[in-house]
C-alpha cells in the first residue's frame, strides 16, 4: 500500500473527541490518516499539563556540575539507564550533539503477557540513576512515566479501532517497560560551528510509539519529519500538545500500513538550548517474529489500494 505523495504538515488529533459518540468517527478518520499517510501526530487535550508542567520544571538538572552528571553516567549502568554527554551517539555516521538523561519504568512495577519476560527485557530492567539534588525530579519522574503509560495505553484502543480492529487488539505486543528520555540540544557556538546535527535521520527502533513533549518555548523549533516527497517538514512545539510517532515495530506488525517515518533533530537557527522529554512505548520482550509478523497479517494483507480495510472501503 502506497502513501498519498506527501504531507505538508503534522495532523492535530484531539482527544478529547474520542469521548463524545457524535465526534469519534471524525476523530478516527483524522487518525487513520495520520497513521496510514503520515506516521506522526500532534494529540491534544490530553489531559497531561501538570505531569508535562513537572517534567519541565525539572529539566535545570542539565545545568548540574560535570561532577554531578559523572555520579549518574549511564556508562556505569549495565542497564543503559542514566546520563551521557554531547557526541557519544551517532546517527548515519555523524555525532548527535545532544546531552540527556535516560530513565525508566520501575523494575518492580515492570509486567508482562503471560509473566514472562525475555531475557533482553531482563537485561534492560534496573535501578533508575536519579541525581539527588532534589527530591522532586525522581517523584516528577515517576509520575511522568506512569501517566504518560496511562495515556499510550488509551491512544493504542484509538489507533485500534482507527484501523478497525478490537480496542484491545495491540495488546499482545506490549510491555508495561517504558523508556523515558531527557534531552538538551544546544545551539551551535559560531556561525561556522559545523556540528549541527542534533540527532540524525532515522527511525525509531528502540519502542513501540514514540510520545514526545517538545519542552521549550513556542519558537524553539528543530524537529523535522521527512515526507513522501522528500522535503523536511518542520514540526514545530503547539502549546498543549504532544508528538507522537511510529516505531519500527508496530510497521512489522501492521505490514508497512502503517509506516514509521525518518525524522531528525538539528541546531541550526538554534539561539538558544532546545529541551524535549521522549516517552518510548515498551514492546514485550518475549515476543517472537512469527508473532509480530503473523498474528494481525490477514487484516493488513488486505487493505485496498486507499489504504482501507474492506469493511471501511465498502
């Protein structure tokens, strides 16, 4: 199934339709469109302002002493969890120049289908590394990660019955593991600073859905989505709202229906530090490729060249 030829800009979802009859089957329209033609969204009325507020007001940790951020290193996890600085990931061969903070789900509220757990979610699963300059960034962290599962779980029955199927039909695939990850992007130090890739283009591989709070004022801009066309569509911050796209796994899932997009993050324009608060949605460890390839492929497999399941397209 092929896209239409490109998007201009990212669809605004708002949620707060889902809860009124007369208004659902517009808000699934809009957001089988955003799944099948753009991979990328903006939710608003989430419901979500004190816990995104509270994540803000945290991120100062990034102004902690190199001493302070070398306590909480993420080398010195075995569970990638904690801080790392400027250039030490690359994307297409390029340094990302970003520093960030990586946290996640609570090893003892961490469950499974089945209670199983597959041995790469073992091995990811381990104490958060949470500076203690302040008692309220691991509570505004906590609370940050528990909501936010709350809302992926609400927005997975959406896209669900968006692609007409069962509300609880994604069930199978997930994980209540999530990911939580703090980042500063900061702005080039010249004109001729040559290091402006923030994080480069790529797909999302490590989660399920990406949800992503763009945590800086309204004209920090350094988003960019990639469109069918193959221009770079900017995605700038709508207070309010957060950006949720598709990961790698659910594209399998769907068989390319739903497909997820290249995005990058860059410096360039930046004046100032650009702050962003990523949510990765846990996929379950122990699931199989014949699970993840095979169990939804006769809905997917016949989907019409508009992008319909037969019962939409009648």
């Amino acid at each position: 199934m092929e896209r239409t030829p490109d998007f201009p800009a990212i669809p605004v979802i708002d949620l707060s339709r889902c809860y009124d009859p007369s208004t659902r089957p517009e808000l699934l329209a809009d957001l089988r469109h955003a799944l099948t033609d753009v991979g990328f969204l903006y939710p608003i009325n989430h419901r979500l302002s004190d816990v995104t507020n509270a994540i803000i007001d945290i991120l100062p940790l990034f102004a902690l002493s190199p001493e302070q951020k070398c306590e909480v290193a993420l080398i010195n996890s075995p569970h990638f969890l904690g801080y790392s600085g400027e250039a030490t990931e690359t994307t297409a061969g390029q340094p990302d120049m970003r520093e960030q903070f990586e946290f996640a789900t609570a090893s003892s509220d961490v469950w499974e289908d089945g209670g199983r757990k597959g041995p790469l979610l073992q091995r990811l699963q381990g104490p958060n590394q949470v500076p203690r300059v302040s008692s309220k960034i691991r509570g505004a962290i906590t609370s940050y990660i528990s909501s936010l599962s709350d809302l992926s779980i609400t927005l997975m029955s959406l896209v669900a019955e968006a692609l007409n199927l069962s509300p609880d039909s994604f069930d199978h695939f997930l994980s209540n593991f999530n990911r939580l990850k703090l980042i500063r992007y900061p702005p080039p130090t010249s004109t001729r600073d040559t290091k402006t890739q923030g994080v480069g283009p790529h797909k999302d591989s490590s989660g399920w859905f990406t949800f992503l709070l763009q945590a800086s004022g309204p004209d920090v801009k350094g988003l960019q989505v990639l469109n069918n066309n193959g221009d770079w569509i900017d995605v700038p911050p709508i207070e309010g709202s957060l950006v949720v796209n598709i990961g790698q796994a659910f594209e399998v899932v769907t068989h390319g229906v739903c497909k997820a997009t290249v995005h990058r993050g860059i410096l360039d324009g930046l004046r100032e530090d650009r702050y962003s608060a990523a949510f990765f949605q846990g996929i379950r460890g122990s699931l199989t490729r014949t699970e993840a390839t095979e169990k939804l492929r006769h809905h997917f497999e016949g989907w019409d060249a508009k992008g319909k399941p037969a019962a939409i397209a009648a």
